[in-house]
C-alpha cells in the first residue's frame, strides 16, 4: 500500500492553499498545524525554494478513538496534506494514506480509523478534483 495520494491543481499557490483549506473544512476537519517548509528553508537556510506547506488535519472525534486504542498511536496524528508549487499555476496536493500510517500501529481499533479517515481525505480531495483540477490517483 502506498503512504500517500494526490492531486494536481491549475492556479495560483495562494487560492490553492485556500481551496485546500476550505476543503478540509468542508469535511468536518480542522488544520491543526501548518509547517512553512519555504519560510523554514529560507530562514535556517538562506535556501530559496518554491512554496511548499505541510498541514495537519484533524478529526477530534477520530484522534480520540485512535489514542485510546492505543496511546502510542497518537505519533501518528495528525493526517499530514502537503501543498507545494510544482510549476507556477500548477499546484501539487499530496495526502497522507491513513489506512497505510494507521496500520503501523498493528491495532484493529486504529485500523478502522484509518479506513474512516481515508475516506474523509478521499472527499476533501474530491472536492478539489471538481475544482480544475486531474485527479493523480483512483
């Protein structure tokens, strides 16, 4: 099983975070997190790199189910979405794979999680596969 899943959108860094973000409301998740790996590459090391953003997507209800099956377990939260320029106008989605994450944990309780949380991620990506955008996996 692959540890991850994507899509490519066609417009500007900004409104495709922006559409991500919605995205991830719109399924009921929240984004707990939000690393700036441009900003980091740049300040730590003077690197000039494309924009590129990891977000942290939660379910509360879910990482709930997840640390109580198995406290450890919650190394593995939050599900991780990367947004980052491939081209200027040409934006790459790129999704954590929660069954494959999940599964490390060896746990049934937590693999169920992870089946739910696919499909979660699944619609948030859905939804911006119906906003110009192709679709890189089935």
């Amino acid at each position: 099983m692959m540890y991850a899943f994507g899509v490519e959108l066609h417009m500007p860094f900004e409104m495709a975070l922006e559409q991500v973000n919605q995205a991830i409301k719109d399924e009921g998740l929240g984004v707990v997190s939000e690393v700036d790996v441009q900003a980091i590459m740049r300040a730590k090391l003077q690197e000039d790199v494309a924009p590129y953003r990891i977000l942290g997507a939660c379910a509360p209800g879910l990482a709930k189910r997840v640390i109580e099956a198995e406290p450890e377990a919650g190394a593995l939260l939050p599900c991780s979405i990367i947004v980052r320029q491939v081209e200027p106008d040409l934006i790459g989605v790129t999704f954590m794979e929660p069954e494959a994450v999940f599964g490390l944990a060896d746990n049934e309780a937590v693999a169920e999680v992870g089946r739910e949380a696919r499909a979660i991620i699944e619609a948030v990506r859905d939804r911006l596969t119906g906003q110009h955008s192709v679709n890189l996996t089935a």
